[in-house]
C-alpha cells in the first residue's frame, strides 16, 4: 500500500469535485430523486480509481500508462503516469501521477478531464 502525497493542484481538483459531488445530492434529496446525479457518478468513479491506486498503481482497471506533457516534480528524469478515473466517456477524467517523493509514496499531480 502506498502512502498518497497531493500536489495543491490536485488536491483543489479533488475538493472541486467533492463538493460539486455533495451539492448534488443534497439537491437531489431536497427533490426526493433516488438516482444519482452524473456528478456524484463522476466523483464516485475518481474516489475508486484513487483508492486502486493506493493499493496498487498496476491496477488493470486504472490502464496506466507513462505521460510526457507534465515533468516529474522531484527528478526530471523520472516518469509520469496517467491512470483512467473513468473510460470510454466524453471528456473522461484521468489522474496524473508519479512515485515519490520517498519510497512506497506516491504523489497525485493532477485530477483532469481528458481533452
């Protein structure tokens, strides 16, 4: 299991989505609507990605793969990744990520949609 760093970056987007997440549900049972809203299906579904990478960045789930458009922050010579948050969906939202700054950490760089 890996101990999660966050970059402010990502910690703002992670918090973005939880609240959005929470707003919509509390709109949805101000309505006494049962089905959940996209956004907590969105949140949901990035929560679930990073509890897998948590326990195991190889997850076949997440499909990560090394991404060159953001620079390690600790060494240059070092990779990023990208994991799926979600797959085979408009706008689909990825997780950036790398390992360190020290052994068994791994750090959030960023919570995105893909463009």
């Amino acid at each position: 299991m890996f101990k999660m760093v966050w970059t402010p970056e990502a910690a703002r987007n992670f918090r973005a989505l939880e609240e959005a997440a929470l707003a919509a549900r509390a709109n949805r049972q101000t309505k006494k609507q049962t089905k959940s809203s996209k956004v907590e299906g969105l949140f949901k579904q990035v929560h679930e990605a990073i509890a897998k990478l948590e326990q195991n960045p190889r997850h076949p789930g997440l499909h990560t793969h090394e991404y060159n458009g953001i620079p390690n922050p600790y060494d240059k010579n070092r990779k990023v990744f990208e994991a799926y948050a979600q797959n085979k969906t408009p706008g689909a939202y990825r997780i950036f990520w790398c390992y360190g700054p020290a052994r068994q950490q791994l750090t959030i760089l960023a919570i995105t949609p893909h463009l």
